[in-house]
C-alpha cells in the first residue's frame, strides 16, 4: 500500500524550479511531486548511508571491533569495511 500523501508548500528559487520542470518535460519525472519525492528519499537514503559508513569507518579503524563485526557478519561484512578504505585509494 502506498504511503498516504500530505500537502504541504515548499518555496524553490526560479531557476531550481525550471530545472525540475525541465526533467518533467523530458519525462525523465512524471510530475514536479513524483521528482521531489524521488529526490526526497534519494537524499534521506544517501545520508543513512553515510551515517552508516562513518560507524563502519570507526569500526574498521578499531581491531575488537572489526574482528567481532567479521566474526558476527563473515565474509560480507569484511568486505564492506575495507570498501572505504580501498575507495580512498583509488582516488
């Protein structure tokens, strides 16, 4: 079931609001709601992410923690805590 839409208003600065109107256009959105939504949770979804990646980081850095987290995780978890690490590398 879809979550149950609120009205609300939001000021945007004219050219911000010719952009989204743009990719509207392009078909790239359906409207100005469905890409403000979309952009909504793309941005709550990239900053739980890197809440999560800042707790990895601090715990690939700590050895006990870093051995537990693999033990409990395994394989998968070993990985992604040297991801940021082989991230910065390439760079």
């Amino acid at each position: 079931m879809p979550a149950r839409k609120v009205r609300t208003t939001v000021a945007l600065s004219a050219d911000l609001l010719a952009a989204v109107d743009a990719v509207v256009q392009e078909g790239a959105a359906d409207s100005r709601n469905d890409f403000l939504d979309r952009a909504i949770r793309k941005q709550l979804q990239d900053s739980r992410r890197a809440a999560l990646d800042a707790e990895f980081a601090w715990m690939a850095r700590d050895r006990t923690d870093r051995e537990e987290a693999v033990e409990a995780g395994g394989e998968v978890v070993e990985v992604y805590l040297d991801a940021p690490r082989t991230a910065e590398k390439s760079a």
